[in-house]
C-alpha cells in the first residue's frame, strides 16, 4: 500500500513517543531505514512495516492484524491530528512550533500495549521500567508475523499477563503493585479499548475505572492511543520541571504545571511536544535514582 499525506512526514519524529529505545522490542528502525511495529490488535497480532518513498508511505502488513494496521497508518503517522485553535502564550513555545511546523500527534488506535508499558513505568525509574517491558515482550509476547527483524516482539496478550505465575513476573523484575494492575487491566480489556472511540477526558475517564491507573498513567495510554493533544502527564518527575524551567524559569510542581498550562486547553499536551520536540529538558542536577531489582529481592 502506497499513502500520500498532504503534509511532511517525519517517521522519527510522530513515532517517537511509541519508542523506549533498545528496549523497544515492538518497534525497530532497520538498516535500510524501515520502520517495524508489531501490535495487538482487534483481529489479532500484526507487524506494519514503513518506508518513506518519494513522497509517499509505503506500508506492508502482515498477520491476522494487517488490514487494520493498514487502514490506521494515516491516523498512526498523524494525518487526524488538527492543532487549529493552538496559540503560543509563550515566546519560547512559538519558537519551538517554529522550528517544527510539521509535528503531529500520531494515534496508533490500540491501549493494551501502551498500558502494559505505561503501567510498568508507574513510579520507577526510566531503566527498569524499559527493561521489564523488553523482558515481557521476549519472554511472553509472540514473534511479530511476516518478514520482520527477530528482535521485534507483540507485546504480550492480556490472556498471557493472566497466565503468568509469580515468579514470572519476579523474573521480568515488576512488583506487586504493578502487577495487580496490570492484571486488573488484563481482566477487562477488551472494554477499555472503547476509550479510543470515547477520546479526551471522557476516554481518560474510562481507564482510570481500572484500580491502579491514576491520571499519569491514563494520560500516557492517550497520548499514544488516541493522540490525545490535551492529555498532561501530572505526576511525571521530569514534566513539571521542564515546563517550568523552559516557561518560568523556575521548578514546579503539579498544581503549577496545572497553572501555566491552563490558557494552552484542550491542547496543553501538544504544547510540551513542541518543548519536546526543541529538545528542551529539565536541568540535570541532583542524585540519580537508585534502581531497584526485582530480581534480587
């Protein structure tokens, strides 16, 4: 299948909140530059392969997931994202959105696989968060279908999270805590997928049914599921600081962040990308947080 956008198309870019680095077993860039995304979907697994060609996307799909992986890949590469209405309040935010007038929030249309890696992330360190994900994907999810690179894994199915006893989960290094929201989730998947149709708060709302999924981890699931543009990470540990530094100056904290993201609604999350996207960070003092391994307890 060959997809012409009307707008540039930068894989890296709308792709790469999708991506945790080498840890990322349900996506790879190839030595030719191809892209490769496996998921679950509706009808099943699926790989999607995407190659920028001559002004167009050329995409190839394979498992019992291919047709609706294809049919996403205008909304996965952001072709449903509309940032009309969105006014920079702050100097350094119109430079940002300057610099990358083609940015858009990419949908990949699924949440289980975003919740399995939002939930892993809850309150841990980045390393050992992308580690457990890297470890469930090999261990638990299936081979992604098709000609696809070895490494790339589907993320495991809520049937398989149920399945696993506990010293599985001890050996992919996830605590109790996340645990029992993982298998909250797995319980009652196959209802919160609807928060793609629902979208925003309405779609927030819903996961945040699940004991164990607050407004950071609902936020992350939309972000990357529907593309949410209003969907803030409150609770994050590096957000607030951020925003902070790059607006004001100064650190904050949630109910600041809240304060000076107000005028940037319904799309404070697509203010932050453009900070992102910048390369903008909070500053980098202060001791490291000390991983803790699961493993090893």
């Amino acid at each position: 299948m060959f997809w012409r956008p009307t707008f540039e198309v930068d894989l890296g870019r709308v792709l790469a909140p999708l991506r945790r680095g080498r840890g990322s077993l349900n996506i790879l860039t190839d030595e030719r530059g191809v892209v490769w995304y496996a998921a679950n979907t509706a009808d099943g697994s699926g790989t999607l392969a995407l190659r920028r060609c001559a002004g167009e996307v050329e995409a190839e799909a394979w498992g019992p997931g291919a047709d609706r992986l294809l049919d996403g890949v205008p909304a996965l590469l952001g072709a449903n994202d509309d940032d009309t209405g969105f006014v920079a309040h702050h100097d350094v935010v119109a430079r940002a959105r300057l610099r990358s007038p083609g940015l858009r929030i990419g949908a990949t249309g699924q949440v289980w696989d975003w919740l399995v890696l939002a939930v892993l992330e809850q309150k841990v360190a980045g390393k050992e968060a992308i580690r457990s994900w890297a470890e469930l994907c090999r261990w638990f999810g299936e081979r992604a279908p098709g000609p696809a690179p070895d490494r790339l894994r589907v993320p495991p199915t809520p049937i398989a999270l149920r399945s696993l006893v506990d010293w599985k989960w001890h050996r992919a290094g996830v605590d109790l805590k996340r645990r029992t929201t993982l298998l909250n989730a797995a319980r009652v998947a196959h209802r919160l997928e609807r928060a793609v149709e629902l979208g925003g708060a309405e779609g927030r709302a819903l996961l945040r049914l699940v004991p164990g999924i607050g407004v950071w981890t609902a936020a992350e699931i939309a972000q990357r599921a529907w593309g949410d543009p209003d969907a803030v990470s409150f609770g994050d540990y590096n957000i607030p600081s951020m925003v902070g530094y790059a607006l004001l100056g100064t650190k904050l904290d949630d109910a600041g962040l809240a304060e000076v993201l107000a005028p940037y609604a319904p799309q404070r999350q697509r203010a932050i990308r453009y900070l992102e996207a910048a390369g903008i960070s909070r500053p980098r003092f202060g001791p490291r947080l000390a991983l803790r391994d699961y493993r090893a307890m």
